[in-house]
C-alpha cells in the first residue's frame, strides 16, 4: 500500500502531470456522507429483519397460545393440538445433553489447556476440534442414526431420548471446549505458580482455583452451546424424534418429540390453522431460548462481580 | 518409572511419602480421564468418517458412481430410480448463491461501520445484538420464509412465484449468515494496523477512500475466509430450505421455482419411514458424504486465508 502510494505522488510530480487525487474535494465528501449512511443502514438490515421476525411470529403465534396448548397432545384437529409432549421431549433432551456434554467438555478443555504438550497427537486433536465445529448440524445427525440409533441400538432403546442426546451433546461438544479454553487461558500464570509453590499437584490446583476462575466463561459458554442444542431440529429429525406423539416421554429409552420438530410438523401441513399453531409453538421454543440466555447472563454477571 | 517410584515408596515408608504415591497415581489417573475426554473428539471425527464411508460404499455398489456425478436426474423415490447428485447440488448452490449475494455486502459493508465508523460504545450493544441473529433457531427462520417473506413477494414483486421457491429460502439464509461473515470480515478489519490507516489520511484521503482503498485490500485474505466460511455454512443449512424450498428435485437457475437442496433431501427421507439398509438409506449417506466433503473443503480453504491474515501483522 505504502509503495504504491509513494510512486503515485513521483508520477505526479513528473512530467506527464496526470494527478492522481482528484481536487474535487466536495464530490468526495458528499460520497463520504453518502458511505457513511450506506454503511449504517447496511448495519441495520440485519436488526431490523430480526425485529421484523420477532413481531410477525408473536403477532401469529401469541393468540394461539394458551394453557390448553401448553397442557394437550397433538392431533389431527390444529384447534386441539398441543405442546405438552414435546416440551417434555425438549427438556429430557436438555437435561441428558448437558449431563454428557459439560463434563466431556470441560474435561477435554483442560487437558487440552492445562496438560497437553505440544505433540503432533496434540496439535491433531486440536485441528480437529475446530473442524468439528464447522461441520453441518445434519451430518451429526447422520452420524447418531449410523452409531446410536442402529449400531448401539440395543443399549440406547434406538430412536430415543438418549440417541437423540448423545447426537446433540456432540454437536455442541466443540463449543463447551472452545468456550471453556479460552476461560481457563485468561487465567494468570501466578495462579498456576503459586499453587505448585504451596506443594498443591496439577489437579489440586486445577479443583480448587483454576476451575472456579474458569466457571463464569465456561457456564456462558455452555449455556449458550446447550441453547443451541435446544433449537437443533436437522439432526434430531434424522436421528428418528417422531412428530406425532401421544404421550409424555417416560424414560431415556423412551421415544419422543421436540418443540423444534413439532414446530417442524406443524409447518409442512398445508392447512393455514396447524400453521399458527406453529407460530405459538415458535413462541414457547423462543421463551425457553430467552430463559436459558438470561440466566447464563445472569450467572456471568454474578460471577464476575464476585471476582 | 513407575517401578522406581514404587521402589522408593517402600524403602522410604514415611507417611509424607505414602501420600505422596497415592496422590501421584491419583494424578496420573486424572490425567488419563481428561485425555481420553478431549479424544472424543478425535472419535466423533473417525465416526463421522467410518459411518460415512461405510454406508456410501454400500450405495455404490448398487449405483455406479458416474451416473452418481453425472446424471442430471435425481428421481430416488421412483420405480427406476436415478441418483444424479447434481441436481440436488445445483439446488445447493443456487439458495447458496442467493444467500451470499445478501449476506457479502451487508455483512461487509457492517463490518466496516462495526470497525471503522461506530464508537467504542455503539459497537458494545450492535455486535451482540447481530450476534442474536445467528441464535436464532433455523426452524424459526424457515417459518418465517415460508408464511411472511414468500407471501410478501408473491404479493409485491413476483406473482407468480411458486410457494415453495429457492428466492426466499436463499434470502432468509442470507440474512442468517450476516453475523457470521460481518464478524470474522470485523476482526480482519480490526486487526489492520493504525499506521496504514493514518498514512492514507496524511496522503488526504477521506475516510471513505482509507476504508474502501487501503482497509478493505489489506483486510482482503480474513474478508474471503469469511465469506468462505459463509458460503459454508449456507451450503450445510437445512431447515430453512426444507420448509420453504419445497422438494422439488429439478435442475435450474430459476430463483421463483422450487429446488431440493442435499440438505432437504436428507430431512425428507429422514422424516419418512425407511427401513435399515435399503437403498434410500443408503442414499442418504451417500448424499451427506458429498456435504461432508463439500464443507471440509471450504472450512480448510476458509482456514487457510484466516491464518494468512493472522501472519500478515
């Protein structure tokens, strides 16, 4: 840039003339005015298409909301379908999700950070890690059905609770280890020396100080990857989450529905009705989602203060 | 070692030393534990690879893998059934090129006013309030395509347009993938030096010509990894192209008609009834394998640039 620069300014002081910048100062500014706009309104397309979309499925789907809604079963009639089993569904699958993930996660994450030496093994597993993360939500689900569902059938009950689980939990695996990674990297060097200095071990020093100074990034983190888990709907479809269901989940085993497949359901149906049903059904998918964030907000903050 | 640690263990039988042996191997057992976390990663990567592979090959027994890559039917549901991958890669890449065409210069021309022209304050609430955008479940976005952006086109610029159709799926992807290419294209940006910045002003240009003629061009390698990565992420979504652009397995550029993208074909046979080890099971391996490859291109291309950006400074 430098150099190109610098033989415009030679050239025109040479002997053809030709200026390089053009003098016409206001024509330049009024472009500028005009970018300056342009950049702003390009800034907020994106806000106001969300705002647009939060507004068009609450105007949809908040009449259509109910207790009734809430508390019934799908069916055949869109005026009598319900949530209830796949809000259960959802929550089995969050609960299960989080229990495998965040130790494998957070697990992974610190032998990553605080063990691992920088072998090829090491820088491969790192790699991989990051590719993890780019890989389509529906390949995981491919995956789930190819292992879970049909070759581990027998232990996971197939199509159930748990395969679609352990199919979401690693999905969001790469986030948990990413997120907590770089918690734990902010963690001063002192921390780590004074404790070996006080004749703790790696681990007595990872318990006791770095894992408590790692949570609130670590918890952000998590809950963020479990919010996404919650919104998945590619991978659970094709790891078998039936759409309609007449019944609560009642075990692991168990096999099931989620709000986002429900959803899903209720919007391929051609009858106008199911799809407002869909719109209150996006409506409770969303509130869970604003739950979830906040108090991963709410736990953030409090952490933070205290530290 | 372990046998010398012992050794001295029991010539030296103080209790300091006893602990310190139990709290040793409790050490090296965490250890182990933590390892063998962070190598399901390296297993999820070797199952996505085996079950890929595995299930395709199947499928290419029963089909050959050059009417695979060259028929121009895709017609898997049918009596005498057809597998040309490049239908259902030419939807791909049409809602792909949509989507782009949005989401590169908004996401772009974000980026810019993100780095260059918001202050400090401005860009503490813009960046996570576009970051909400790529939070958004996808579902949410295929409802939103099918009952509000079709219809609003239908009603306005394109009559007749098919309910189902490629323009609104891709336009709603677009969207979607702003925040992922304004934010990598941002740190790309940011990362550029004050000096160059300063040096364009002092040669008088205006902040403008510093953005678009020094910035950007030395923001260039982070800018095209974000938009690879973008192109990613576009080509691997699904459900807003399963609800709303139909599954209509055909070969056009048409943007009103209605594609079946890989992605949309995997949902569809997914939502199905299909029996283990049938040929459409198969398929749909062999079509996710195809995604698989696709995307792990892209993402180390992508990886590639973002790296050369980094050395660059």
């Amino acid at each position: 840039m430098v150099t190109k620069s610098g033989t415009q300014t030679t050239q025109k002081g040479g002997p053809e003339g030709e200026p390089v910048f053009k003098s016409s100062t206001s024509a330049r500014h009024a472009l500028d005015r005009v970018f300056a706009i342009l950049v702003f309104v390009a800034t907020m397309i994106g806000l106001v298409v969300l705002a647009v979309l939060l507004v068009d499925i609450a105007w949809d789907g908040i009449p259509r909301l109910s207790w009734d809604f809430m508390t019934s079963f799908p069916s055949v009639i869109p005026e009598n379908s319900g949530i209830y089993p796949a809000l259960i569904g959802s929550l089995w699958l969050l609960g299960l999700t989080a229990l495998f993930s965040v130790p494998l996660g957070v697990g992974a994450a610190v032998y990553l950070e605080e063990y691992a030496t920088d072998t090829w093994m090491n820088r491969l597993i790192e790699v991989n890690i990051s590719n993890l993360a780019g890989v389509p939500s529906i390949i995981y689900g491919l995956l789930g059905l190819g292992i879970f569902v049909n070759l581990l059938g027998s232990v996971t009950g197939g199509q159930s609770i748990i395969s679609g689980a352990l199919t979401l939990s690693l999905l969001i695996l790469p986030v948990i280890i990413i997120a907590t990674r770089e918690s734990l990297r902010t963690i001063p060097g002192a921390v780590r020396e004074g404790g070996y200095a006080l004749g703790a071990t790696r681990w007595e020093v990872i318990r006791s100080h770095l894992l408590p100074m790692a949570l609130p990034g670590a918890l952000t983190g998590t809950i963020l990857a479990l919010s996404r888990a919650i919104g998945e709907t590619a991978p659970l479809i094709v790891v078998g989450a039936a759409t309609f269901i007449t019944f609560a989940p009642a075990g692991p085993q168990s096999s099931y529905s989620a709000l986002p497949i429900q959803i899903y359901s209720w919007v391929s149906q051609p009858q106008p009705a199911f799809q407002l049903a869909a719109a209150a059904g996006i409506v409770v998918l969303m509130v869970v989602l604003l739950l979830t964030n906040s108090v991963a907000i709410w736990l953030r903050n409090k952490y933070q203060r205290r530290a | 070692m372990a046998a010398n640690a012992e050794q001295r263990g029991r010539s030296e039988a103080g209790m300091w030393h006893r602990e310190s042996r139990a709290r040793h191997l409790r050490e090296r057992a965490i250890k182990i534990v933590l390892a063998a976390c962070a190598y399901v990663s390296v297993l999820t990567t070797f199952g996505i690879v085996f079950v890929l592979l595995f299930e395709t090959i199947t499928f290419f027994r029963e089909v050959s893998i050059v009417e695979f890559l060259t028929s121009t039917t895709w017609s898997a549901a049918f009596a005498n059934p057809q597998f040309g991958i490049m239908v259902l890669a030419g939807g791909t890449l049409l809602t792909t090129l949509i989507a782009i065409a949005v989401a590169l210069p908004v996401g772009l021309l974000a980026a810019i006013f993100l780095s260059e022209y918001a202050s400090p304050r401005l860009r503490r609430w813009l960046k996570p309030a576009l970051e909400i955008l790529a939070g958004v479940p996808t579902i949410v976005y295929g409802y939103f395509a099918l009952t509000f952006v079709t219809p609003l086109l239908r009603a306005t610029i394109f009559p007749d347009m098919t309910i189902f159709n490629a323009l609104s799926a891709g336009l709603v992807m677009g969207v979607m993938i702003i925040p992922t290419i304004a934010s990598v294209s941002e740190d790309a940006i940011y990362a550029v030096p004050r000096s160059l910045r300063e040096g364009a002003y002092a040669l008088g240009a205006t902040k403008r010509e510093t953005a678009t003629r020094v910035v950007l061009p030395a923001a260039l390698s982070g800018i095209v990894a974000a938009t690879i990565l973008g192109i990613s992420r576009a080509v691997g979504e699904t459900m807003i192209v399963a609800v709303a652009a139909g599954n209509l397995a055909q070969l056009t550029a048409n943007p009103l008609q209605s594609v079946q993208t890989m992605t949309a074909y995997i949902v569809q046979v997914a939502s199905g009834d299909t029996g283990t080890g049938t040929l459409t099971y198969n398929t749909i391996f062999a079509v996710g394998a195809t995604l698989f490859v696709m995307t792990l291109i892209l993402n180390i291309i992508s990886y590639i640039f973002v790296r050369r950006f980094r050395e660059a400074y």
